[in-house]
C-alpha cells in the first residue's frame, strides 16, 4: 500500500496548482479528475474569453502567451494541458471520487471504479461547475433543457428561453441574438446581476431598449413543456405561456457539499461555507485541504481561478512543514 503525501481531488486549474507546489517540494501526490483535464473549461462555451488577463490565470509560473489581452476557452485548455506535461504531474483522469475517510494518520480515498488511494493529506479543489443549481420545476430534465450554454449556431432561428441574470446568461443572450436568435431573459429579480462583466450589461441593455432581446424581470419559470414554458411575474401573480424551443436554466452553481460534509468538514448551514483556516486552507480534519472557489460556498463569484490558485503555495507550505518537522523526528 503506497502512502502518497498528497491526494488532490479536483484536475482544475486550482487542483493543478497544488499538485505544481507539491512537485516542486518534492512531495509524492496524485491528482484525481473526474472528467477531463480542466474538466469545467472544457465545458465553458466553445467562444467564451475569460473575465481575467492571461497572466492572472497563469499556473506553475509558466507564462501563459496569447495574441489578446483575455484568453479564449481555447488557449487555457492548450495552455493548461502544456503546464501539466512540462510539470510531470501525476494525475488520473476520468476517477470519480466518492469518498475521503481519515484511519489513524492516512486518508483513505475512494473512487466510483472501486479504486483506492492512501495518503497522509488531501486537496479538495472541485470547484462548483459540475454541480448546476436545480429549480425543481416540472420539465427541468427535458432534453431541450440545459443548465449549461455551448454555442450559437445549433440555435439560430429558434426561440430561445434564457432563465437568469448573471455574466453566463447575459452572454449566452447577446451571442445568440447575434447569430439570429429570437431570445428572451427570464429572471425573478428587478435587474441583472451587479456583479456582471462590466462591458456586457450595456450592451445588452442597448439590445433590449432596440427591441432585439426580450427581458421579463420580477418574472419566475414555473414548469416547462415541449415548445414552451409556464412563468409567472412574482409581483402581481400573473400566469404567462411563453414559446421556447430550447431553455437554458443559467441560474448558477453550487460546491460538492455532500462530498465535504461526509469528509467530517463542518459547513455553515444557510451559506454551504466550510471550516476552515484562512491562512493555511486547512479544514477542521486535520490533513483535509480545501483549495479554490469550494472554499466560498455559495458565494461563488468571490473565489476565482486569479485568487483561487494562489491558495496552492500556502497550502503545500502547510503540508511540507508539517512533513519536515516529520522527517526530523
């Protein structure tokens, strides 16, 4: 049985990170990816740029060269790909972890394809895209229903019902319209999120005011059926049909939280927000880590790539002191 000295759950670009810190401290680790290599990127939409410069997302301290001053969905994915092979990481991908107990001093971690790895500190660093929030609403599983937007050209000259108000709703609704698209926002509060891009709410509020996208605020989905859906203004009650041939339910993601709480982490009930110490990550388990946006709970937009990967170095810091002092005895 080998006991490695890190197990990092999670091949994002903050997972990566730690795993970077470990090689470089001379550390045994492995990274355990459920999907693909930056698993959520690759789900991002095929056109999307990122909201930090280049050199904010960079990892491992390997510039990350582009032509634009934002980087595409595109170049992280290559550029991601080449830190890793220049790293030498140790990962396993397409490994689903299913659960994390502490025996004694070691982690035992366990995987859905019944596989198991030892180690004497784990990494929690999974983000919270693969877990979409779910309305509950009849129809939700429809197959012309998605939590996630891809791209536009499947979409032109249909109807398109778009549910939400942040940065992946109102760029959904400004790429679609401009390939001839007939979109419409759907979203329960008064207006959009203040915490979008900064560059594209006005322009589409200049979309809106020209008639070229349609906007329901105080307005909430109630039900979906084939070729349209139920919603209802929550200020006044009102009932409305509204024609939609495909829906996307952008309303936001939630962090694995089953997967802490059966770790033994103590979450804040109303805000999913973990235990933990905030100048080492380390969570009441003692050896437990948590790296990334996991650590903001709900709160996603506070925790990004750009202040989620710097959480790496103090992290194995953590663990290499601690593995030091180990050593000496």
């Amino acid at each position: 049985m080998e006991i490695l000295d890190i197990v990092v759950v999670g091949g994002g670009p903050c997972g990566l990170a730690c795993a970077i810190e470990a090689s470089r401290q001379k550390l045994t680790h492995i990274v355990l990816e459920k999907g693909s290599l930056t698993e959520s990127i690759r789900k991002y939409p095929k056109r999307m740029k990122f909201f930090s410069t280049a050199e904010n997302i960079e990892i491992g301290g390997i510039p990350f060269s582009t032509s634009n001053v934002k980087a595409t969905r595109d170049e992280a994915l290559q550029y991601y790909r080449k830190v890793v092979a220049y790293y030498k990481v140790n990962f396993r991908l397409f490994t689903e972890v299913t659960g994390i107990a502490k025996q004694g001093d070691v982690f035992e971690v366990h995987t859905r394809g019944d596989e198991r790895f030892f180690a004497k500190n784990v990494v929690i660093a999974t983000g919270y895209f693969d877990f979409p929030r779910i309305l509950g609403i009849p129809g939700e599983n429809l197959p012309h229903v998605s939590h996630y937007y891809d791209e536009p050209f499947k979409y032109s000259f249909t109807k398109v019902v778009i549910v939400g108000g942040g940065n992946s709703a109102i760029e959904a609704a400004l790429e679609l319209y401009r390939h001839d698209v007939d979109v419409t926002i759907v979203h329960k509060f008064e207006d959009f999120t203040p915490t979008a891009k900064y560059w594209l709410t006005p322009d589409l509020r200049n979309r809106i005011r020209e008639g070229k996208v349609k906007v329901l605020f105080h307005t909430e989905i109630k039900a979906i059926e084939p070729g349209k859906i139920l919603i209802e203004n929550n200020q006044t009650h009102e009932p409305r049909e509204l024609p939609a041939d495909f829906v996307f339910l952008l309303v936001g993601y939630l962090p694995d939280a089953k997967l802490l709480k059966e770790s033994g982490i103590e979450l804040t009930p109303d805000t999913l927000v973990p235990t933990y110490d905030s100048q080492t990550f380390e969570t009441n388990v003692k050896g437990l880590y948590l790296a990334g946006t996991i650590v903001a709970g709900i709160h996603t937009e506070k925790i990004f790539i750009e202040n989620g990967r710097e959480h790496a170095k103090a992290i194995v810091a953590d663990i290499a002191s601690k593995h030091s002092v180990t050593a000496e005895k």
